[in-house]
C-alpha cells in the first residue's frame, strides 16, 4: 500500500467520524427539542423549583398593547393559557400562529382565555405593535415592562406557557413552542 493510499484512507476515517458525531449530535439536539415541547410534569417537581402544579396562579394586573387593563384573577371561572414571549424569539414566531388559530377556532367553545404576555423588558413597544399587526393576533397581548410577572412565572426560556384551570390553579407548564395539537390536549385536561 502506497503512502498516498493510506493518508485517502486515514482521511477518509477521520471524515466518517466527524460525521458520525454531527449526525449523533443533531439527533440528541432533535430529541431534546421534542421532550421540552411536551412540557414540564408539574406533579414531579418540588417546591424549592418554583410553582407546582395545583397552585394558585400568582395574580397580576398588566396592561395591554391596545391599553387596555387585564388582571389574571378577573378570569377565574375561565380556562387560562399565560403565555411569555419576545418579538425578538424565533420559536414565539412560530408558535404563534398556531396560538390564534386556536384561539379562533376554540376559545369560545373551550371556555379558554390567551393572554400572551410579552416580555417587554426585553422589546420595544412599537416592535410588539407590529408584530401584533403582521400576526393578526386578536387575543390580549399584555406588557410585562418591568419583567415582574415573567419572574414571578420563571419565565427563563421562551416561550414558556401556564396552563391555569378555571379555579384559577397551574395545571401543566409548557416550555418551548407549542402547536394547535398541543394547545388541545393541554387545554383538554383543564377543569
């Protein structure tokens, strides 16, 4: 075997097992993606994490992009998504749709009230008009200015959902996208 034979064949090895480790890669990435968007089970965490299933959902009064005032509380009686968000987020974007189509679709029949609350510490209210107008979002969309209430919620990674029964207590977390499948069987389980 020639010199330049064995460095083709050695190169070639080295080349298969980057590739090997990219694809691995990608898979447990793809993996990891599908997992958070199932959600957190709130039955399996603890009270040192944070809000637990059963809860009561910490109230709050906020206003919205129109300037119109929601409080969460004013809703019991009513199935709630509280959703965190950013213009700024690429899965928000792709989330989005989805949220309005169902909103469109079952809000009124499901007893089930959006309030996609965008986390406006981070965005410009001008860019969360715009994107409210390119979306054709029709649902409430208050402004977390401060950043209070995505605190309070642990809205770390974006977009988070709460899935709030019509007691007013969490029920499921979501974090990650979700689509209009998503939204259903969540919002299917609620009281």
């Amino acid at each position: 075997m020639t010199k330049k034979m064995f460095g083709l064949i050695t190169v070639a090895i080295l080349i298969a097992i980057m590739i090997a480790g990219l694809v691995k890669k990608n898979i447990d990435t793809e993996e990891s993606f599908s997992s958070e968007q199932r959600g957190v089970d709130l039955l399996e965490t603890t009270a040192e994490e944070g809000l637990t299933q059963g809860d009561m959902a910490p109230d709050f009064t906020l206003t919205t992009v129109d300037g119109k005032k929601v409080q969460l509380s004013e809703l019991k009686g009513k199935k709630v998504i509280v959703n965190f968000w950013a213009t700024w987020c690429p899965p928000c974007k792709a989330e989005m749709p989805h949220m309005q189509n169902y909103y469109d679709e079952f809000s009124q029949d499901e007893n089930v009230e959006i309030l996609a609350v965008n986390l406006t510490s981070g965005d410009k209210v001008e860019s969360v008009q715009n994107f409210v107008k390119d979306y054709g979002l029709t649902f409430p969309i208050p402004m977390d200015e401060e950043g209070m209430v995505g605190q309070t919620y642990e809205a770390i990674t974006i977009p988070t959902s709460y899935m709030i029964d019509s007691n007013g207590r969490i029920q499921n977390k979501v974090v990650g996208p979700m689509d209009e499948n998503m939204i259903k069987e969540f919002v299917s389980n609620l009281d």
